[in-house]
C-alpha cells in the first residue's frame, strides 16, 4: 500500500470525523468559536467547515483517486 492511499484515507477520515463533530459535538472545536467572533456567525461556520470539512474530504479523495488511477 502506497504512502499516498494511506494519506487519502487519513484526510477523508479526519474530514467524516469533522463533519460528525460539526454537527453532534460542536464544542470540541475551539477555533469554531474564534472564527464565528471574527467573521461573524455564518461566515465563521462556512469557513471551519469549509476548512475541516469540505477541504479534507475534497483533497483526500484526490489523492486516493490519483493514487488509484
């Protein structure tokens, strides 16, 4: 197994692992609250989630794809 499959999985796993934190435990996510205080409320939590979310999942699947094909 290629570093790169492995890094593949590892983003799409810390990027579902995000996504069920965003919504069930929202409090584990200090940086949230600071995002929401400087840019607002909804664009504070388009931005974390955007950047732990959308961001690993998206660029996991790249490289697992890349790492595949």
């Amino acid at each position: 197994m290629s570093f790169n499959v492995i890094l593949g999985a590892g983003l799409i796993g810390f990027g579902c692992i995000s996504l069920y934190a965003t919504f069930a435990k929202p409090h584990w996510f200090k940086k949230r609250e600071a995002m929401k205080k400087f840019w607002g409320d909804k664009v504070g939590k388009a931005v974390h989630f955007g950047g732990y979310v959308v961001l690993p999942i998206v660029a996991g699947s790249l490289i697992l794809l890349n790492a595949v094909l």
